[in-house]
C-alpha cells in the first residue's frame, strides 16, 4: 500500500473510529504528510519501506531544523501510532516503530493572569457591552464563559443551545474523544450568558438570513458570528489575544490562557485536584497536576519578592 494512501485510511480512523477532533486529525496528518515526503525523497513509495532507520533519520532531520522537543515528541508519536495501526490492520506483517524514542519535551509552565489581570479584563468587557452592541455583549459572554468553566475553545463554540442549563448554572460539552461532560459556572456568567441570549443573540441570528454562510448550524448554536453562522474558533482566538495583549505575563495569549488561569485560580482556592481535574476533563491526574507546579511557583516568587531572608 502506498504511504499516501494508508494515511488518508488512517486519518479517517482517527476521525470516524477514535472521534478525534479535526484539530488533532490535522497535526496527526501533517505529520505524516511530511514522512511521506521524507521517504519519497529516498525513493520509498510504500508503507513496507517504512522501517525503523528511515524513522530515526526523518526525526534527526526535523531536529537539525530547529524544531522543539514537543514538535518532535508529537511527530514521534504520530509515527509510532501509526506503525502500530498498519501493524494491527494487517497493512504491514510487524511494527517497525515501535522502538522510536524522541527528546522529552520541555515541560513549560502555562500563563496564567492575576487576579487582578483578571478582573481587568471583565471590567473591560462589561465596559464596552454597556451600550448593548451584540458582539459586545457576545464577547462578554464568551469570555465569562470560558473563565468560569475552564473551557477549551472547542467545547464552547460546540455548545448549543440545549446544552445550557441557566436554572441549574450548568452547561454540557464534549471534549477530547468526544467525552461528554457537564461543568458548572457562576453568577456572573449566568448573566452575562443571559444578558446575550434576551438582547444579542437574537440580532446576530437575525443576519444568518441576510447572508448564505449565516445559516449552517446556527440555528442551534449558543454563539454566533457577525454574520450569523456558529462561532469559529479563530474568532475567538482574535478576542481573547486582543484583550490579553495588555496584560502582564508571557506566553500563549489565547483562549487556553483563561483555561489555565480559572484552574489555577480554583486550586489557589483551595478546590480539590480531582475535582478540578473532572472539571477540566482530563483522563490524567498528572496532567492537571502541572496546576499545582503553577500555584507553587507563585508562591516562591512571593516568598522571594516579600520575606527578608529569601
């Protein structure tokens, strides 16, 4: 079987049999679309060519590039999957990755906002919602929203209308490996949901009719764009990257920000780990673990900015 075509076979594994997202279908595909050009680059056409020296040898090359270690961790990943996949279908008679290793990745802290930044930030939205503008009051709802629940940018433009529960301040998503979960949020963002469901909702679904991208899967959708469609992803990307511009803090300024800042923010509360991790929806314990790395550097850069002996 050609390589080309084994991995349109296997991204449609991932899709339809995995239900991974199309984000993660996408990096799985790329990466595979770039080892399909490295073998071709040495005549291999076939997935039967694919052995463990020509694996290795694609991975030094990414790392004479330049790339980051999670780059390569996840291109490393990418194959080993898919080796193992070949081998389980019958494509290929053994699992010529299955001893690829890549560097670790760096482990990085997430940004996460003050308190204070925090505020700023709503007040900032309330501000400008005042007037009644409904992307305004949209955005305002948004940001809320995915502060208070912790949510990935996915899970909130996936959410629709009967998935929102306002009397029990709930609202259903599905995340990684279409797991359905529901998460809890607060009085503000009760309003603020509520504030642009009665006043900008229906305006901007108003436009749905006004123009021929507006109507597909609006209808049912919680939020919507300017022009009536469902909310995309990069839009709430630009949002959130505009209003974190100002901020203090490096790092990623988008939607994942405000996931990293509200997890932190529940563990300086005090909030249970596991109670934040079935929040969040991590299959891991370790993976929300990193929160309390977050929580204990703030603590050392206290301690050295403000003890005397430090």
């Amino acid at each position: 079987m050609r390589i080309g075509e084994a991995r349109h076979a296997y991204e449609r594994h991932l899709r339809l049999d995995r239900g991974y997202s199309v984000h993660t279908v996408r990096s799985y595909g790329a990466d595979l679309a770039d080892l399909e050009r490295f073998a071709a680059a040495r005549g291999i056409e076939n997935v039967q060519g694919l052995d463990l020296e020509l694996y290795r040898d694609w991975l030094w090359e990414a790392s004479q590039r330049e790339l980051a270690k999670s780059t390569l961790a996840r291109r490393s990943a990418s194959a080993k999957t898919f080796s193992a996949w070949l081998r389980r279908t019958g494509v290929t008679d053994i699992d010529t990755a299955v001893r690829l290793r890549a560097p670790k990745p760096d482990r990085t802290l997430p940004r996460v906002l003050s308190g204070d930044s925090m505020n700023d930030v709503l007040e900032l939205l309330d501000t400008a919602s005042a007037e009644g503008d409904p992307v305004a009051l949209r955005d305002r709802a948004v940001v809320e929203l995915l502060y208070a629940s912790a949510l990935r940018v996915s899970e909130l433009v996936g959410i629709d209308l009967d998935d929102l529960d306002l009397d029990r301040r709930t609202v259903r998503v599905v995340g990684k490996g279409s797991k359905e979960r529901v998460v809890p949020f607060g009085a503000p963002a009760h309003t603020a949901v509520a504030d642009y469901l009665a006043r900008a909702r229906p305006a901007l679904r108003a436009r749905a009719t006004a123009s021929p991208s507006g109507s597909a899967g609006s209808s049912a959708a919680l939020f919507l764009g300017v022009r009536g469609a469902r909310l995309g992803t990069r839009s709430v990307y630009q949002l959130v990257a505009r209003l974190l511009e100002s901020a203090p803090g490096s790092g990623p300024a988008g939607p994942h920000a405000l996931r990293h800042t509200a997890a932190t923010h529940l563990l300086d509360g005090g909030a249970d780990l596991r109670a934040v991790q079935e929040l969040l929806g991590h299959a891991s314990l370790g993976t929300t673990q990193i929160y309390t790395h977050v929580t204990t550097e703030r603590l050392r850069a206290s301690y050295r900015a403000a003890h005397p002996r430090a």
